[in-house]
C-alpha cells in the first residue's frame, strides 16, 4: 500500500488565545502550584457560566479554523466584541478589560517567546517520528489517507472543552508530543 499521508502543522493565533484566557480564569480559583501562563494578579469579572460560554466559543473558533485557515491570524473587531460579550461581565467594564488581556496576548505571541517558539517546540525530528507512527499504524489497519491531516498548535491543554474531531484537522498542545506521545498514534488515526 502506498503512504500517502502528508501532515501539515500550524499554530492558530485565535485558539491559543482562547487558551490563554481560558488560564487566566482557571488562574483566578489555584493554589500556587496549579498557577498556568499567563498569570495575573488583577481579578477579571468573568461570565458566571463562563466554562459553558467557553465551550461554545471554543467549538465555534475550531470549526473556523479548521474551515479557513485564513481566521487563525488576529481578530477582527466583530470576533473581539463576540468573545467579550460572552465572556466577560459588565457592558462598560468588558472591552476594556478585553484589550488589555488582548495586548497582553499580542505582546506575548509576537514575540520570540510565543508564536515562534511554539512553532519551534515541534521540530523536524518529531513532525517526522509521529509521521513514521502515523504512517505505519495506518498501513497496519489497512487506511488510505484521503486529505492531508492539518495539526493546529496550541501552547497549553485546552482544559474547558473538547476539541471537535474531524477528518484532517486537529488541535494538539504540545504537552502531547512529549508527555503524551503514547496516546497521540491512536488519537491521530481517528482523524482517517
């Protein structure tokens, strides 16, 4: 049987910035030693619902993602009022906090310590063994890859909703190239 796997990897601005409030609330209920990035000490008035508002959001960003790979670069001003709204308290108090965690984000993704050393954590020589894995558990089941398989980086377990499983996408932290590993083969194959 012909390999005719091809697996592309990215990272999407808008998933890990979902991530990144998703830490910051779960931030504001941890013990020191449960503290994730980033953290602040400034409390954010967070929906009373927010993990179901959060699920919802999180389903709604990773279909867009996974449909127009063009989303996963910033956020618009509409995209910005939506996540606001449905995250954040008071109608006044929200955009403002909404910018500041925003630029805060932007500060961090731009910079050397975020977008490109997330992109960096998944170098060549583990794209190439999950590839090999992949491929090999493939051809033992007797699946022919039919789309490439799209793997959307994100710095940090999503830990409030699941990611929706689809053929040829799929939103991975990093933690599980590496702590992982072992369930990330046949996590993968469902994908097929």
């Amino acid at each position: 049987m012909e390999n005719t796997l091809l697996l592309v990897t990215g990272t999407s601005f808008t998933l890990n910035f979902l991530i990144y409030i998703q830490n910051i609330y779960l931030n504001q209920n941890q013990t020191d030693e449960e503290i994730r990035f980033p953290y602040s000490s400034t409390e954010i008035a967070f929906k009373e619902d927010f993990p179901k508002q959060y699920e919802q959001l999180w389903k709604a960003i990773t279909e867009k993602v996974k449909l127009d790979n063009s989303y996963i670069y910033e956020l618009s001003n509409e995209d910005k009022k939506l996540f606001y709204d449905r995250l954040l308290e008071g109608k006044t108090e929200a955009p403002e906090c909404f910018n500041q965690i925003y630029k805060s984000f932007q500060a961090w993704w731009n910079s050397l310590a975020g977008s490109f050393s997330l992109e960096r954590s998944i170098d060549s020589s583990t794209i190439g063994k999950l590839y090999e894995d992949l491929s090999n558990l493939l051809k033992e089941r007797g699946k022919t890859p039919q789309n490439s398989l799209y793997i959307s980086l994100i710095y940090d377990k999503c830990l409030l909703a699941n990611s929706p499983s689809s053929p040829s996408f799929a939103v991975l932290a990093i933690e599980e190239f590496f702590i992982r590993y072992r369930e990330l083969v046949p996590k993968l194959e469902n994908s097929f």
